[in-house]
C-alpha cells in the first residue's frame, strides 16, 4: 500500500523525518518496500481538492466546487467522467489541463 507521508503528518504532527521512518515501521512490523519521491506539479498545472460534485440537470455535466488553496473556492461544470479514490477527503478529480485564467 502507498501512503503519502503528508497524511501520517497531519494524523502524527512529531513524525520524524522521511528518512528516518524505515527502521520505525520496521520495528513495528511493518517493513518498507521502498520510498518514493513525487514531484512537483508541472508549472501552469493547478492542483484543487473537489469539495463537491452535483449533476446539471438536463445535462451531462457535473457541477464541481473546488478548493484552490490560495485562490478560494471556485465552482466550474465538468463534462469529464469523474475518478473516484476512496480517501478521508471524499471523491477527487485530476484536472491536467492548463490552470484557468481566474487561477491566475
């Protein structure tokens, strides 16, 4: 299973460091297969956590309030399927487009 470190710090704020976690995890039993560093998002690309996703009536559209961090709460309608994880956060969605101009 993967599990971004960011999680186990909001659950544990005196987490160690990331290199310091294999032989903790190990003592506890649970041996590491590995850790893996995840980039930075590409410039231009915004990353929002969707706060909520309603259908459009009458259409094929989802519409989708998101959380942009800096630039508040925007809401947008979406024609693209939804991709759903289970997370504590509720459903997200990858957007991979260019940010939009009100993102700016």
């Amino acid at each position: 299973m993967k599990l971004p470190y960011s999680w186990l710090k909001e659950l544990l704020p005196d987490l160690p460091p990331v290199s310091e976690l294999e032989p903790v995890f190990a003592h506890l039993g649970l041996p590491l297969e590995g850790v893996e560093e995840v980039p930075a998002p590409v410039e231009g690309v915004l990353l929002v956590a969707v706060k909520a996703a309603e259908p459009i009536e009458g259409t094929q559209l989802t519409r989708l309030t998101l959380d942009t961090g800096e630039n508040g709460e925007k809401t947008i309608a979406s024609g693209a399927p939804p991709t759903r994880w289970a997370s504590r956060r509720g459903p997200c969605w990858r957007w991979s487009r260019p940010a939009p101009p009100w993102a700016a």
